[in-house]
C-alpha cells in the first residue's frame, strides 16, 4: 500500500468540515474560536501536503503555512481580549446574548 | 511498498486527527473541546514530522500546542465554569449545521477523489536549519526577508491591540 496525496487531504477535509460545523451551531464564542483554529489548522496540512507531493525541491509551502501559524496566533489572541472585555461589560460570553454595541 | 510501522503510525495520526476534532466540536464541555482540540494539533504536528518538515512540527508544537492551547484554556478559566455543560442545541441550529458540513464534505470529497492523481510520496531531503534560516533572511527570487519583517510588524500591533482592548478602564 503507498501513501498518496489523498491519504493525507481526506482526513484534513474531514477536519474542516469539522470545523464548519462547530462555527454554525456553537453559541459560546470560545468554542466558536476553537472550531475556527480547527479550520485554520487543515488549511495548513493542505499547503504542507501539496508542497511535499507536488513540489518536493522548494519550500513556498512550508513557508507559507509558518506566516500562517504567525497570522493565527496574533488572531487567537487579539480575539480572545476582545472576548474578555465583552465578558467584562456584559458578563456573558454567549453569541446570541451580545446583541448590542454597548459601552 | 512501505514498512508495516510506517502505515501503522499513520493510521493512528489519521484516525487521531479524525475522532478529535469530531469531539472538539460536539462535545458540550468547553473545556474538553479545548483538550481535544490539543490532541488535533498534536496529530497536525505528527503529520509535519511524518512529512520530513522537522522544523514545521517544532513551530507547531511549540505556538500552538504551547502557547494558543494555553491562552484557550485561560480565557476559558475566566469567563466560565469550567464544569458546566453548554446549552442542547436547538434541532433547527444542528441540522442546518449538519448540513452545511456534510455537503461541503460531499463536494470536496467527490473533486478529491475523483481529479486528485494518485501520487506517490516523492523522495526528498529533510529541510535543514540553515536552509530554513538563509531562506527566511535573504531578499533574493523566492525568499521572504519582506513578509518576515510584515508579520513582526503585525504581532506589535496584535500586542499593542491586544492591551488596549483587555485592559481595565
């Protein structure tokens, strides 16, 4: 048996689907955050995969999925303060609870 | 033809990276998904190094296992009890939820399996650390001084934004 491309994206599409689920029924913004990491993370196992089948001598791939890396967690942590001080202002993390701009 | 060990490891990174983030998303104990949300990564950083991209795994291990994984379970500590189960969905939220997910996975599944060419893993060498680094500093076709000096500007501004929003008034 030899391990093909799709042995690797089957499972990395499986966990974005994952992910797509979880951001459309959870209500708690911390989970939704986590299923959004969830999608961010199959995204880059497909940038490695195609780099190391398709183009095994460069490296666009990897390089690409390290700013990605970088870029998710500046996100994870601008949106996890964002969520404290909504927490702090409304005492409530719930998506449907927050319904107003308050200050 | 590969070894038994090979296939054997990379059933158990599939199957792990499958079965936790099933959980991670139905679970209705947030700090559970947080957890399994961890086991995910770890089986994404078990795939770079089955991928011969040493440095890639560290990178994974270290930002998001070590350091977001942490900052999920501390603003999960501080804004809920952590023993608490999450709300049942409403049928309505979960089947459209459903929904969404399994066409997508229907589609995508469909164009993968039937355009994606079977190819073999090619042979390469790992990546070595001083490739890495002259890649990532040099300005010459195909290396990335400029994005490296883009995202050090940004994770500033991610610091500076991120203390004026959580701080006290």
């Amino acid at each position: 048996m030899e391990k093909t491309m799709l042995c690797y994206l089957i499972p990395s599409l499986i966990m974005f689907c994952c992910g797509v689920y979880g951001f459309i029924t959870r209500k708690n913004m911390i989970a939704i955050l986590i299923s959004l990491e969830l999608m961010l993370n199959s995204v880059d196992i497909n940038f490695v995969v195609f780099n190391r089948f398709l183009f095994p001598g460069s490296m666009e791939g990897m390089f690409f999925t390290l700013f990605a890396i970088a870029i998710a967690a500046a996100e994870t942590a601008l949106a996890i303060a964002i969520i404290i001080n909504v927490f702090r202002s409304v005492k409530n993390v719930d998506v449907e609870e927050v319904s107003k701009m308050k200050f | 033809m590969e070894s038994v060990g090979s296939i054997i490891a990379y059933v158990v990174i599939a199957l792990s990276i499958i079965i936790f983030s099933v959980l991670a998303v139905t679970t209705r104990k947030i700090l559970r998904a947080a957890t399994y949300l961890l086991f995910a990564l770890f089986a994404t950083a078990a795939i770079y190094f089955s991928l011969d991209y040493e440095f890639l795994g560290a990178v994974q291990i270290a930002v998001y296992a070590g350091g977001i994984v942490v900052l999920f379970v501390f603003s999960i500590l501080l804004t809920s009890h952590p023993g608490d189960n999450s709300a049942r969905l409403a049928s309505k939220k979960r089947v459209s939820g459903l929904i969404a997910a399994i066409a997508m996975l229907l589609v995508s599944g469909y164009v993968l399996i039937s355009r994606c060419i079977g190819v073999a893993e090619p042979a390469m060498q790992s990546i070595d650390m001083q490739k890495v680094g002259a890649t990532l500093m040099g300005t010459g076709h195909g290396e990335y001084l400029l994005p490296f000096e883009a995202i050090s500007v940004l994770l500033l501004a991610c610091i500076i934004g991120g203390i004026v929003v959580a701080r006290k008034r």
